[in-house]
C-alpha cells in the first residue's frame, strides 16, 4: 500500500512534528558510533521513503511514519528518498505549480560517526542556476561535504 501525499501530510499534522528513529537492534548507542541521517529542512521529513540492508527493512515512511533523523549502524544500505512540489490553485487552475519529482535509490556506505543530510531545491518559474519547475534532491555527508547521492544544482 502507497500513502498519497495528502496521507502523508495528514499524518504529519495529527503527530505535530517528525520524530527521531532509532533503525538499529540493541540499546542505545552514542551517536558517535552511529551513521545519522537527516533532514536539513524541516519541511522535509518525508524524503526518505525507505532504507534497507540484505533484503531487510529498517526504515519505511509508510511503515514507520515520519522520521526527521534516522539512527543507523553504520553500513551499506540502500535508501530510497524523493522530493516533489505541488501547490493547488483552486481559483485559477492555470496558475497551479507543479515540479518535476526527483527521485533517487541509492546504494551508500554510511560512515560510523558521520551525519547524512538531505537537501533539495525547487524553482517554479525563472531561475539562474537551475531550468524552471524542476526538483533537486541530494544527500551531503556533512562531515566530508561531499555529495554522496542525488544530484546538486
């Protein structure tokens, strides 16, 4: 079962905010010893839809709701994230924005110690550094700054 946007923000507004998930077995751990994955916005705690290792699922939107930061063993996982923008105008149709969804699965060696954040980046109409109604979306190893998914305007 695929939850709609409009599930995802409703589930959003009824738990008031996303929360921290802890996707590993065992007890507590010092996050110096773990991998991190977050969202640099607020506004996007969705992005990550999936993370999984070995067949194995450790993190799902839909199974799990949603995550601001991820705690993980540090690892390979594959971890599905997207970002799309779409804004109604009930008045004026013509006027609705809608971007272009970007939409990544990656496989990523996530580093003992290190914080992943996702990033993403919109234009609607004109823009210098990006083409008009396009989606990016990437994920920077803050400790590094490289980009280490996704792709970067």
């Amino acid at each position: 079962m695929r939850l709609s946007p409009l599930a995802l923000l409703l589930m959003f507004a009824l738990s008031g905010c996303a929360s921290d998930f802890k996707a590993y077995s065992g007890p507590s751990t010092d996050d110096a010893h773990l991998a991190i994955i977050t969202s640099h916005f607020d506004g996007c705690p969705s992005c990550v839809k999936e993370i999984r290792k070995d067949d194995r699922l450790y993190y799902s939107v839909e199974r799990d709701g949603l995550a601001k930061t991820i705690r993980l063993a540090p690892g390979d996982y594959i971890i599905r994230y997207s970002y799309a923008y779409s804004q109604p105008n009930a008045v004026i149709p013509l006027f609705s924005t809608r971007t272009t969804p970007a939409s990544y699965e990656d496989n990523l060696r996530l580093e003992e110690g290190h914080t992943y954040s996702i990033h993403y980046d919109v234009c609607f109409i004109l823009c210098f550094s990006m083409d008009s109604y396009t989606t990016y979306i990437w994920i920077i190893d803050d400790a590094t700054g490289k980009v280490v998914s996704g792709v970067k305007p």
